[in-house]
C-alpha cells in the first residue's frame, strides 16, 4: 500500500504519465467521377470504404477496386446520384458486393484515391451517377410480341387485301458442347387481321449448328503429284413440329398442319459465334390436309440466311427461298395432283430504343409466296411488303457482348 | 524372303512410297489393294443391245502369308465373299456368289520328287493354285419362274507366272462343278467333272491404281438327263482408282463378259459390256 502510493505520487509529480495521441482528423473531400472519369476494373475484390462525409455523399459510403502494388484504388459512389451530383437511397445496381473491413482507415489513407465510375456487367454501360443500361441485346433470346401494316397483293386477281398481322413468339438459344449451337422458337404466331384473316403458327421449331474442324471428305487425287483436297463441310439438324397454316385467296381457303418436319443443314457460312449464318436446309414433312383430310409428304429444300450485322446486335437481316413439293395427295378437284410451293422472304430489324432495358425494334418484311395447293384458286403469286413494331422482354446481353462500354475501348 | 514376305504382310510395297503428305503435315495413303474392301458400285450394262442399271456390292479379302509347314514358301489368298450384283431394265436379272476365292502358294524352288526308285527332285516351273467357289446364283426374272444355282466349283491350276506378290498372277487348270438348274419343269443336275480348263489371270500395278483380271471357264458338263453340252464363258474387268475418297479409292470399273452355251436356265449366248463407279471402303493399302 505504501508502495503504490508512493510510486502514485512520484509519477504525478515527475509528469511521466502521457495521455493516448489522437488521430489527426481526415480532411478529405473525395470527388465525384465525371464521364471522363475511369472505369473501376471487374476483376479482383471490391472493398467497401467509409470515407469523411462530402456534401455530395454524406453517407460517407464507396466502394473501391485498389492496386495495392501501386497504392491506387479507383474510387466510386456505392450509391447512385442524382441529377444534382448527391447521393440517392438506391445502391448500384449490378455490381459485385463489396467487402467491408478489408482495408483499415489508416491503410486507406496511404493509398491515392481516384475518383471513378463503377464496372458494368459486359453488355451493360454506367453512366457517372452510376445508372447502368444495356445497351447490347440478344434478339435470340427474348419473349416478343409485336405489330405490323402488312398489305398482300394477288397477282393473278390483281387484288389487295388490306391486313394488319400481330405477333409473338418466344426466340431461344444456348451453346451446346464442342462448337455447337442450339436455337428454338416456341409459338412462333403470325396473326393476320383485316381482309382474308388467316394465320401462320409454329409450336416448335429447333436446330443447331456447329463448326467441324475436321473435314468431311478426304478427296485424294492421283494425276501429278498426289494431293489431298479437304472438304469442310458444317451440317446441322432443323425440325418443326406442328406448324399450322391458313390461306385465303378470296373465297377459297386451305388448312394445312405440317405435323413434324426434320431437316438437315449445311451451312455455306456462318460467323464464329455460329449465330449469323447462310446455310441450305432439305428434309421431308408430313403434313395434314385439313380441308380435304388426308396426310402428305411434303420435300422441301431452302437457302436462308440469319445475319447480325453488329456487335450489339441491333441490326438483323433475315431472308430465305423454300421450295416445297406435295407428294402422296389425293386428287382433288382444283387443284393439281402434286402441288408446289414456293415461299420467298427478306426482312430487317433494328432496334430504335429501350424501355427499362427491353428492345422496341422495327420490322420491315417483303414476302412473296407462289403456290397452288389451294383448290378452286388460280395458281400464282402473292406478295407482301410489312412493316411494324416489335416489343422484346428478356433480351439478354449477347454472349459476345464486350466488356468494355463503348468508347471505353 | 523372310524381309519380303514381311514387307508384304505389313501391306508396304519396297521402293514405293504409299503415304502422301499435306502441307499441314497430315498424312494419306496413295496405294490401294484392289482385292481387299467393301464394295459399293453402280454402273451401266449393256446386253443383247438392252441397256440397263445395275449395283453391285460384296466384300473383298486379301492376304499373303508364310507357310505354316513349308519352308520357302507363300500363300497368297484372294477372297470375295457375299458378291451380289443386281440390274434392272427390260432384263432384270441378280447374281450372288457366297464366296469365290484364289488360293495360291509361291514357292522359291518348285519341284516334283519323284519316289519310284531312289527318291529324286525334278525341278517343276509352276506354283499351284486352289480355285473355289460356292454357292453362285443366278435369276433371270425376264426368263420366267426358275433360277441357276452352281453349288460348287474347285479348280486345281498351275501358275507359270509364279510371283511373289499378290499383284500378278496366270493360274490354270482342270475344274470341277456341280450346278442346279430349276425351271418349272423341274431341276436338272449338271456335273463337270473335271472336265472344263478354268483360267484366272490378273495384274496389277505396285500402287494398286490400277488392277486387270480375267476369268474363264470352257468345257463339258453332264446333265443328269444323260445329256452332256460343251459350254464356255470368259470375263475380263479393268479398274482404275480415279481418286479418293476418305481414303476409300473410287474407282471406275470396264468389263466385257461373252459367254457360249451357259447363259441363264437355257444355256443361251451372251456378250455384255459395263461401265460403272465404285467405292471401296478399307481399300487402301
């Protein structure tokens, strides 16, 4: 007891004991990213920073992506800004979550701090409030529905029908193992309102494609020296099932229901990503008369093509010319034995805008169609130029969306 | 002899390069065996100035081997087995041989040994040969109901040539045959015994591209209406590979068949030319 009251005192008087320093406060006012600003990078870990409140960010609350090597973090907003550069309630949307605690306040302030704009998902741009918007979509993959002024004109009765055509349809698309793509459309509907009303509808409709490196044949030749040839050849598969079809050529009308289709393919070309092509189809139908209530085998053989135009995929360029053969009819007066057809398209997409990230796309198609399936109608041509609008839901970013936004390089 | 039969029985031909090369480096064959594959040909015929489409398909099996129990000594063995052969036209008509084949042994030094007295070799300038064919069918529709059915022929032949490759060969000699001839009348049986001279020739090029053989057959059968007729047929086809296909050679295929007194179920004459496209898958040596 004397002790310690003696060491108590000497320590008093002496003036040993120092009180713990205080940190000097931070007096940083972090900036605000502008659209010059860099983009924070999707790799590595974001960490979560509370920084000294700004007027801007009162919340204090970043988050930042730090080259610990060079002590720089490039440095945003967790928050969404508003028009007037402050923080909203409504974090950043499709960003990784950031980890708090992983850099102490005093490590923090070691490193440089350089205002930025948070990473978008590829596809996908940021502004400097930190909005993001797509801005790449995959028609391939969307659920559709649309509208379209689509007159038709008979040549052979020199007639116009005044039609207008509604559609919808869900587009879908995934790869497949080894180079391979796979794509189907479910309820694939054409709707034709107005004069000579008919429709044009498809369960399902799938196929792939793939890219074969090895060649298909192996053509050797003997005259000179030998030489090997190799023939690339891509094949694929393409089937229908349930594809109903109605046709009115004024007072006459056909019903006809392809039950199942299949088709092999050989693409002449098709992009890297398989997802333009140019390829001939051929294959058999059965195909249910309904008018006159029989079955038939219908041979077809077409050249079509599926091109997107640009990396974002906002053009589209489709076109096609199918002949078909109706085989094993019975005779119906009217009509003859074996009848053909022969359908001809071309039709552009482009998307116009986006609302909340959806695609408003225009369509414009030119449709010819020869055919003399239909009893008691003259055998001739029919042609069609439609133009529309098509809204898209889901419309994913492509698979081949870039990383970077554009004009970020 | 040990070397060269080896180099036989691996398929390679010494001095002849068989491999091609690509520019990526890749590998193909450039020598074809034109008595080994699965054939698959079409072709044009053309009979009693009739003309028509004929396919044809069969399996081809060749192989050289050493002896087993003789010194010295090689078998080379051709044969075609399930050879079906169809046309149509005015004259539809079907050929099918179960099996047709050639076996022949080269020796080095052939010799007789003749054992009367003191056993003594007499030097013998032939290799011997072994011709079997069995179960040959023939229906002609155009000739009404019946068909010709040749259950069995053995030929026993000599060759003077005696190579020592598969790719020549000149074998000849006596042969046997025993054929059915089914009419709505009934069947009748014929018998050759050993009395018709059967020949089988052949030569081909070391790259295999192109190959030529020759089959005849002339002689006396027996009917067993006590009825005996001389008759003769002969049939030389000429191939040449045109090109290659997955390394199976596509090949064009000429023949001219005349045939005296044997023709279909009465024993007609007969001269046909063909023409025709074949593939043969696994041909390549």
């Amino acid at each position: 007891m004397l002790v310690s009251a003696v060491t108590l005192g000497c320590a008093l008087l002496l003036g040993q004991v120092e009180a713990p320093e205080e940190p000097e406060p931070w007096d940083l006012q972090m900036a605000l990213p502008d659209a010059s600003s860099p983009q924070q990078p999707s790799a590595g870990q974001a960490r979560c920073l509370a920084l000294p409140p700004t007027p801007a960010v009162p919340s204090g609350a970043w988050r930042a992506r730090c080259d610990d090597a060079k002590k720089q973090c490039l440095v945003s907003p967790a928050n969404e800004l508003d028009s007037e550069g402050h923080e909203k309630d409504q974090p950043l949307q499709r960003v990784d979550r950031c980890v708090s605690n992983l850099m102490p306040m005093e490590t923090v302030r070691q490193y440089r701090l350089v205002p930025a704009i948070a990473e978008a998902p590829p596809g996908w741009y940021r502004d400097e409030r930190g909005r993001v918007l797509q801005y790449n979509f995959d028609l391939h993959r969307r659920v559709y529905v649309g509208g379209a002024w689509a007159p038709r004109w008979l040549r052979e009765t020199d007639r116009l029908d005044e039609r207008v055509r509604v559609d919808f349809g869900v587009d879908l698309e995934w790869p497949g193992d080894s180079e391979r793509l796979h794509r189907m459309t479910l309820l694939d509907t054409e709707l034709y309102l107005g004069d000579a009303a008919s429709y044009d509808v498809t369960l399902l409709r799938y196929d792939f494609r793939s890219q074969n490196d090895a060649p298909l044949f192996r053509v050797t030749t003997f005259y000179g020296r030998p030489r090997r040839f190799d023939i690339h050849a891509n094949l694929g598969f393409w089937m229908e099932l349930l594809h109903g079809e109605q046709v009115r050529r004024g007072d006459a009308h056909g019903d006809f229901l392809s039950v199942a289709t299949t088709q092999v393919t050989l693409d002449l070309w098709h992009s890297s990503d398989l997802v333009s092509y140019v390829r001939l189809r051929t294959g058999p139908a059965v195909e249910r008369d309904r008018t006159n209530g029989f079955f038939t085998l219908v041979p077809a053989a077409a050249l079509e093509g599926d091109l997107t135009l640009d990396r974002d995929g906002f053009h589209h360029v489709r076109f096609g010319a199918e002949a078909q053969k109706v085989l094993l009819a019975q005779a119906v007066e009217g009509r003859p034995l074996r009848p053909e057809r022969l359908r001809l398209r071309a039709g552009y997409e482009l998307i116009v805008l986006a609302i909340n990230d959806q695609p408003v796309s225009v369509t414009l198609d030119g449709r010819g169609t020869w055919r003399d399936d239909v009893a008691n109608a003259p055998a001739g041509w029919e042609w069609s130029a439609q133009a529309g609008l098509r809204f898209s839901l889901w419309a994913p970013a492509r698979r081949s969306a870039p990383a970077s936004p554009p004009g970020k390089g | 002899m040990v070397a060269l039969a080896l180099a036989l029985l691996l398929g390679t031909t010494p001095g002849l390069s068989c491999q091609g090369r690509t520019a990526a480096g890749e590998t193909f064959p450039t020598c074809f065996d034109p008595g080994t594959g699965w054939v698959l040909g079409t072709g044009l015929r053309v009979q009693d100035d009739a003309e028509s489409l004929a396919v044809r398909t069969g399996f081809l099996v060749r192989w050289v081997r050493t002896s087993g129990s003789k010194a010295d000594s090689l078998w080379i063995d051709s044969h075609r087995l399930l050879m079906t052969e169809a046309w149509g036209g005015e004259q539809q008509g079907l050929t099918f041989t179960a099996y047709d084949g050639l076996l022949r042994r080269h020796v080095e030094e052939g010799s007789l040994l003749v054992s009367i007295g003191r056993p003594r070799r007499i030097p013998f300038p032939f290799d011997v040969a072994l011709a079997v064919r069995a179960a040959h069918l023939e229906r002609r529709v155009w000739e009404g109901p019946g068909w010709t059915l040749e259950t069995g022929r053995v030929g026993l032949l000599l060759d003077p040539l005696r190579t020592n490759t598969e790719r020549g060969w000149l074998a000849v000699g006596p042969a046997a045959s025993h054929a059915l001839r089914h009419a709505p009348d009934g069947t009748r049986n014929e018998v050759s015994p050993f009395t018709s001279l059967l020949i089988d020739a052949g030569w081909e090029t070391r790259d295999g591209r192109w190959a030529l053989r020759a089959t005849g057959l002339a002689g006396w059968s027996f009917g067993s209406d006590g009825g005996a007729g001389f008759r003769a047929r002969g049939e030389v086809a000429l191939e040449h590979v045109l090109l290659a296909v997955n390394d199976a050679p596509v090949v064009v295929r000429l023949t001219a068949t005349g045939v005296k007194s044997d023709a279909g179920l009465f024993r007609r004459d007969e001269g046909m030319l063909g023409a025709g496209l074949a593939v043969r898958p696994f041909g390549a040596r």
